[in-house]
C-alpha cells in the first residue's frame, strides 16, 4: 500500500480550515502551511567497534507566531525512508503548531528525530548516548528555552531528555538551562502529572462530552483500544468519575468482560502474562468486535488508521475520545458525524501531554515547583477551553468536531499573525 503523504494531510487540513474562515489569499495559505524551516542533520558516531556510523537526524519548526517551537523528538525509521520521515516531521510540527493553538499554550510547533530505529539495532547505552548528545550538540543552536522546547516521542524517553539538557546546558557555559525540554524525570526538574497527563485530559474531555450529550457517566460503558500508558490512565480517570470499563486490547488480541472491570486488575494481569489475553471471566472478540461493542465512550489509544468506513457504519459508541494519533480515516469522518456520534478528535483529545510540558517550562523558569493536584487543575483549565471551543465553532459552522478543532486554532494563528505581520 502506497502511504499518503503526512504533510500533503496536513496542509490540506489547513485549506480546509482556511475555506470556512474565508482566508482566501494563497499567500496566506502558504504562510500557514509551510514550516519555517527544517534541519537535516548528518550525525557522525564513534561505534564501542572504533568504526563511524553516519545517522540523519532532523528538527523542523513550523510556526512561531504565537510563542518558541514545541515538539517531540522520535528515534524511528518509517518504511518509506529518510525521505518520508522529512515529510512526517514537517506534517507533525504543523500538527504540533494547531495543537498548542488549540488549547491556547503560549507555544508554535516544532517535530525533531533520528532515522534509527534503537529497538531493532540494538545500539549499546554508550552508543546511544554519543547519538543523542551529538544531536543536541548540532541543534543546540537553534533550541533554547525560548526558541524550541523538545519533547519525548516515539522511543525516546526522560533519560534522552536529561541528555540533551545536560549538552546543552554544558553548550551555555555550564548554565543550568531545564527549560530548554520538557519530560524529564522528576529529579531533573520534571513535572508531576505528565505520566498520567494524556489519560487524563481525554478523560476530561469525554466528561465535559458526557455533559453536553446528557450521558451519565455513573455506570456509562467504557472501551479501550490499546492497553498502555493513554488508555489505561484514561480508563482510570473514567473510573474515577464512575464508569465502567467492559473491554480492552493490545498488539496480541481484545477481550470483554460485558459487566466490566477495574483497569488496575487488569494491569496487574498483564503486567503478569505480558497481555491482556486470557483475562480471568473475559472473552476474547476480534478487533473489528471490539471497536463496534455497543457502550457509550470509545477510546482508541493504539495505533492510527483503525476506524475506517466499513467499521464507522457499524460503531455503537456515543463518544470517542480519540487518545491515539490518526485513529480515524478522512473517509470514516462523515459516517461518524451523521451517525452524531461526538468525536473528541486527536489534537484536542491528546493534548494533556502537551499542556503538562508547558506546564513544565513555566515551572523550570520560574525555578519553584506545583503539586500534582495544582498542576492537574491548571491542565484541566486548558483542555476544557479547547474542549468549549471546538464545541461552539462545531455548531456555529455546523462541522464536525475534527474540523472546527482546526479552524479554532488556525484562526489563533492567524490572530497572532495579524498582530505582528511581516518583518523586515
Ligand atoms: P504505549 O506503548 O504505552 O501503548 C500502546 C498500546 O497499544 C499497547 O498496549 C500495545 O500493546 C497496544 N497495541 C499495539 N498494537 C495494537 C493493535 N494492533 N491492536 C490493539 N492494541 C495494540 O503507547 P501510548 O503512549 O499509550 O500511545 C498510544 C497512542 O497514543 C499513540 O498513538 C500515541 O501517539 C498516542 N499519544 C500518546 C501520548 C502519551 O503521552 N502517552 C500523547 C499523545 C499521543
């Protein structure tokens, strides 16, 4: 199967946005859609064999009308190549510029990584560590706490993040510079809240859908696409304010239990056997029965591309919060939206992770540290915004939710944009 182009998506969901805010002027299109600039980087590594391995790298920063680039850095290596993962870069620091817009954190957007893919090469921690402080070596000119803030990403994790601090930190005459990336581990001036922050926000978001589509949530069915960090803590957080979850999958199958059960059990279970398979009082259905068990709040949190058409039409959900990225194909959209089913749609779903980073550099530079709840309800405040605007553009414009998401945050850009114009 030949993969549509990632940032072919992304720009045509910025004409899209653009065609219902009226911004006619190619110009402007052009100037919302491009990134500002990408660097592809040639990273030379002295192997523990003596030999050199030359790796590419990248960063792109899209927009920055609205506050310093914010995004992830990922080691991974897309099947089209290298070519393809500039291409995904450039779509996902566009994606990252609508995101932070969206609920309204001070950020533009950026996307960085390493074509490698250091699960399947098997690089020793040295090796790693050499890769990932050259990186930040040869992008330290053009990060900083206030121009471009990374991110952890796709096999990446706090100990990459230290590193990168730590070369750039030692590149400023060993000045202390923790704002200069976010998701670090506690000790090194992480935040609290981010483990459970992407969870949690979709939870938020579902309960604030639950209000305006009059579902209680006490009792109200849950199912889980996925069974890892976004999922369950979205599954926990929906517990918390009285679902109940009925079914739940990963990579080596899906199961049901129709009178539910408590996530943790569950993560106890496959903490044991490595899967979710084999549930004690489950059922194992196929994935296909899964997405389409009948209950109130759908959570895809697995991989992209999961709900296309042929499953649209047979979903028997009322909400998804969509916690994964690209669960649902463009074609499955409109089927969705006539089905009034309230799509919570990705950038918007997802974005705990993102308000809990800006929540990170703001305590990094201010030097003084919140607690979980403080740093909770400051998230929360963020997502529900989103949440209430996207809600209020979906009606005004009779679109869909995935839709207005992006015309409320590219009207923010253009709003900035139309405040600082063009210079020199
Ligand atoms: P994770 O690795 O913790 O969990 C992924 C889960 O999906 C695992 O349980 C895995 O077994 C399961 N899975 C893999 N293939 C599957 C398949 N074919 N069918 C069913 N399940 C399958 O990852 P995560 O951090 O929870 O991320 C999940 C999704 O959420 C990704 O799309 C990611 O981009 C998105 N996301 C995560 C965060 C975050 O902070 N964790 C933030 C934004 C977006």
């Amino acid at each position: 199967m030949v993969k549509a182009d990632p940032f072919d998506n992304a720009t045509k969901q910025v004409n899209d946005a653009c065609d219902v805010l009226g911004i006619k002027d190619k110009g402007m299109r052009e100037y919302l859609a491009i990134p500002n600039r990408i660097l592809r980087l040639k990273l030379p590594v002295k192997l523990d064999n003596g030999k050199i391995r030359i790796f590419i790298g990248f960063r792109c920063q899209h927009n920055n009308d609205r506050g310093p680039y914010k995004g992830g850095i990922r080691y991974f290596d897309p099947e089209g190549g290298v070519e393809y993962m500039e291409r995904e870069v450039m779509a996902l620091s566009s994606w990252m510029t609508w995101k932070c817009a969206l609920v309204d954190v001070p950020f533009g957007g950026g996307k960085g990584g390493i074509y490698i893919n250091p699960k399947k090469e098997k690089l020793s921690d040295g090796e790693l560590e050499r890769l990932t402080r050259r990186f930040a070596y040869q992008i330290s000119e053009v990060i900083g706490p206030e121009k471009d803030i990374p991110a952890p990403d796709v096999y990446t994790t706090g100990r990459e993040m230290t590193q990168i601090m730590d070369t750039f930190s030692k590149l400023q005459g060993n000045r202390y510079q923790p704002g200069v990336i976010t998701g670090k581990p506690i000790p090194m001036g992480g935040s609290l809240a981010r483990n459970v922050a992407t969870g949690m926000g979709n939870a938020y978001c579902i309960r604030e859908a639950a209000k305006v589509l009059k579902i209680k949530l006490k009792g109200a069915k849950v199912v889980l696409q996925g069974f890892g960090n976004a999922s369950t803590f979205s599954g926990e957080y929906l517990e918390k304010m009285g679902a109940k979850v009925i079914a739940a999958s990963d990579s080596k199958g899906s199961i049901i239990v129709p009178n539910g059960f408590k996530v943790k059990k569950l993560m106890d279970w496959k903490a044991k056997k490595g899967t979710v398979v084999g549930f004690p009082g489950s059922k194992k259905i196929s994935t296909e029965q899964l997405l389409t068990t009948k209950c109130d709040i759908l959570v895809p949190a697995a991989l992209e591309n999961q709900i296309d058409a042929k499953i649209a039409k047979k979903l028997q959900c009322k909400i998804i919060g969509e916690a994964a990225n690209g669960p649902t194909l463009p074609e499955a959209d409109p089927i969705i939206y006539k089905k009034k089913i309230m799509v919570i749609p990705d950038i918007l779903a997802n974005s705990g992770g993102v308000c809990i980073s800006y929540l990170e550099w703001v305590q990094n530079n201010m030097g003084y540290y919140w607690n979980f709840n403080e740093v909770a309800s400051k998230m929360e405040d963020h997502i529900i915004r989103g949440f209430k605007d996207t809600l209020a553009v979906s009606k005004k414009y009779k679109i869909d939710m995935r839709k207005a998401a992006m015309v409320v945050a590219v009207s923010r850009v253009v709003e900035a944009f139309n405040h600082k114009g063009i210079w020199p």
